[in-house]
C-alpha cells in the first residue's frame, strides 16, 4: 500500500480521541508530502538537526513532535517552532526547555517521559524520583512549558504480558497524577466573578494535562486498550528503513 492508503486506513482504525503521529525520521521529505496530502500533519522526529530542516522546507501548518531522546544543547534548535516535545526525561531538559521556550517568546508543550521498560538503554523519570518532584511542587515554578502528559515505551519484546503490565502502569500513574497534581479544584483561586469551570485551562494552565503517548507499531494496540490517546507509527506508514 502506498503511504496515503496506508495513512488513511490507520486513521480510520484509530477510536475516537487518539491521535496519531507519524513518525517520519530519516524518511525524506517526498514522503512526508504522500502522507500530508492525505491530510496527516503531526509528524515526529527524533534529531534535532533533521526536524529543524525539515521544518524549513515543509508546509508552515505541520506540527513538528520531538519524540527521540534531546540533548539539552539541542533545545535552542526546535525551541522557535516544535509543536511538543515528547521525551521529557530529566528536570535538568525541563528547565532548559523552559528557558528557551523564554528566549523564543513562546510557551512549549512537553510530555514527561517516564521509564517504565526492562531495557536500561531506556530513558525516563524514576517513578518515585518523580513523585517527589511533583509532590514539591517544583513543576509549579516553570512558566514558560506546559506540561500535557506523560509518555513511556514498552519493552521491546514479544511477550504480551510484560507490555501490558508496563502500559497498565504508566496508565495508573497518569490517572493518579491527573487526580491529585494536575487537575486540582481551584476553588478560591478562580478569578472573582468567573464562570468558566475550574478545569478550563485559560486561567488554571493545570487543567491542561490531558496526553498519554503510549504506543509504537508493533504494540500501538495494546497501549490503546491501557487508555493511550496519542500513538507514534512510522514503519507501518512508511515502511520499514
């Protein structure tokens, strides 16, 4: 199948809510151009150098994801126009990202990357590392990222077991932060005289956490069924590299 069928049919499998980001690094940008005329404009990339190049010579309307490991040295390149950053993996890259997010004007989305494979060539937050940092409300004095979620990667393995329990974990750990961190009850802190909800991010940016990006080709089905509501697929668009 060609790279527009194959976009076309993958969306359409996709349940409503989730959405699809095609993973087009090292793929050149003529087939990037297939799958856009078939109407996909989320596209992840995992080097810097070849986002931002890609970003030069590609429509204006992509919306370019970071999804591979980032140097903190690397943040200033996609700071002026990546959409969101998936692989957030220590509060070193967060602060980095925050003050170049500062330095281009604008605010970054990010996921939190959290480790959750048996590989140890994985990268991520330590879970429990992580709890403390957010229990200390140290996410609090960054003003210039938005944190959305969070994302993990699955072993690299066969056994559905396994996968499952590491997608079932990230999963608990998301809805748990989602009811104790992040989408809290403003109560006094809305605006006097406001009507909007407590959970409307205009004036409470918490209520914004609102990503799960779990979910590669070969395991994209079972990080659905754990609530994942954004998938990175390459291989099964573009083929294999």
């Amino acid at each position: 199948m060609s790279v527009a069928s194959q976009i076309s049919s993958l969306r359409a499998s996709l349940p409503a809510g989730v959405t699809l980001v095609a993973v087009s690094k090292t793929h050149p940008a003529e087939r990037i151009m297939e799958a856009y005329g078939a109407g996909q404009r989320i596209f992840g990339e995992s080097r810097p150098q070849e986002m931002a190049a890609k970003y030069a010579a590609l429509p204006a309307d992509i919306q370019w994801h970071m999804i591979g490991h980032l140097q903190t040295n690397k943040v200033r390149m996609i700071a002026p126009f990546v959409s969101l950053i998936h692989s957030v993996d220590s509060e070193r890259l967060l602060r980095t990202i925050d003050a170049e997010a500062l330095r281009a004007g604008r605010r970054i989305d990010v996921l939190l990357e959290v480790f959750i494979a048996r590989e140890e060539s994985k990268h991520g937050w330590d879970e429990v590392e992580f709890l403390g940092w957010l229990k200390a409300g140290e996410h609090l004095k960054l003003n210039n990222v938005r944190i959305r979620g969070l994302m993990g990667i699955a072993s690299n393995t066969d056994d559905r077991v396994v996968v499952d329990a590491e997608f079932a974990r990230l999963q608990a750990l998301y809805t748990r932060l989602k009811g104790e961190i992040f989408d809290v009850d403003c109560g006094e802190r809305a605006p006097e005289g406001a009507t909007k909800p407590c959970n409307d991010e205009a004036w409470n940016p918490l209520a914004s956490f609102d990503t799960l990006s779990m979910g590669m080709t070969s395991d994209y089905r079972q990080a659905i069924e754990h609530g994942s509501t954004m998938v990175r697929i390459g291989s099964l668009i573009f083929g294999v590299r």
